[in-house]
C-alpha cells in the first residue's frame, strides 16, 4: 500500500477577526458517513451560528465541500486547498463562524476560513500511515535515552516502555530504517541486548506516541 498522510488526532481552534469569531474543527475520518456525522454533530452544537462551512477529502472517494451561505469560494474550497496543499486525506475539516456584525469583504474571508483550517490541522498534527516494522528492545535503564536517539535517528517512532527489571523499548521503524537501527542496537550494547522484530504493520504513526 501507498504511504499517505492524515490527520493525528482531532482538534479545536478558535481566533476572532473583526469581530467575528471562528472555530475551527478537524478529524481524521476513514468514510464520507464519518464526515457526514462530525459535520452533522457540529451543526447541533452551533446552530445559533451564522455559517458552519465545511469540506473533507476521503482516500480514493469523494472530495466535497460547503461554503454554508457565505459568497461562493470564500470558505469552503479554501479550506479545501488547506488540506490539499499539505496532502492530507481522511480529513473533515467544519469552520463555524459567529457573525461579529463587520463584513470582511470576500479577500477577507478567504484569508480567515483558510487561516482557520490552518490553525486546526497545526493543532491536530499530521501522521503518515506506511508500513512499519515492529520492533521491541529489552535493556537497562541507563540505555533507554540511547535507544530512543537511535529509533529517532532512523525516522521511528517510539511507542510502549513496559518497566520491570529492565525496561522493554517497543518502536515503529520504516521498513528502510528497521535494519539499521538493528545494527545500532547491536552496537550500542557490544552484544548485550538487541532488537527483536514482532512483525509489521500499516498504520498512521506520528513524532510521539504511537497512533492507532
């Protein structure tokens, strides 16, 4: 399968221009039902606000958006060019606005839905889903910054520590980093300890813990 980027996690944010205030809301969705609800549910929630506009782009499936009653092309696809821009998919993105009783003139909102997208995909954080090959190290304690450096190193992901007597290191390597930081490990501990693989998995992973 294509490695392809997503969403982390969701997210919220708000700033105000003008008077008005935006709140901007991203998901990760795996199905346009998905998005459908997280838009839905958003509409509930806000329905004294002036505009909900929204857009989400699903893998090998539908992309749409909404401008929800503002000028046409102010909100929607802005928002819209946020995610494609950074070639995010599985992505929902809702920006509702409170009308602050200023008009923004349409260079104004443009620049204000694109913005609050922005800072909602900022805060949400991107994961690439690729394959990647589980590994687990066993070590002591005074090991485990070196271990953590090395998976960094070879563009990992550091996951579950189990302590006990020792401490299990448990990491997400790309397929192309996964021998190299074998080696390391057999390097770093002259023989003492090394990484055992536990197999693969495709999954979106980011800078942190692991992401399921």
């Amino acid at each position: 399968m294509t490695e392809y980027l997503v969403p982390s996690h969701a997210s919220e944010t708000e700033f105000t221009e003008k008077r008005s205030t935006f709140i901007g809301r991203v998901w990760p969705v795996e199905s346009e039902e998905e998005a459908r609800l997280c838009i839905d549910e958003t509409k509930k929630k806000h329905h004294d606000a002036r505009h909900n506009c929204w857009c989400y782009l699903i893998k090998d499936g539908p992309v749409r958006y909404s401008d929800d009653g503002e000028p046409q092309g102010t909100a929607g696809q802005p928002m819209l060019g946020v995610f494609q821009k950074e070639g995010v998919t599985n992505v929902c993105c809702v920006v509702t606005r409170y009308f602050g009783g200023v008009l923004l003139g349409a260079g104004g909102l443009v620049r204000a839905y694109t913005q609050s997208a922005k800072n909602a995909l900022d805060a949400a954080g991107i994961s690439a889903v690729r394959r990647w090959v589980e590994l687990a190290v066993e070590c002591p304690y005074s090991f485990l910054e070196r271990v953590k450096l090395a998976c960094a190193a070879q563009g990992g992901v550091v996951g579950e520590i189990e302590y006990a007597a020792g401490v299990t290191v448990h990491a997400l390597l790309p397929e192309g980093g996964a021998e190299g930081f074998r080696a390391r490990m057999t390097e770093l501990s002259a023989g003492s300890f090394s990484a055992v693989e536990l197999g693969e998995v495709f999954k979106a992973a980011s800078q942190g813990p692991i992401q399921s």
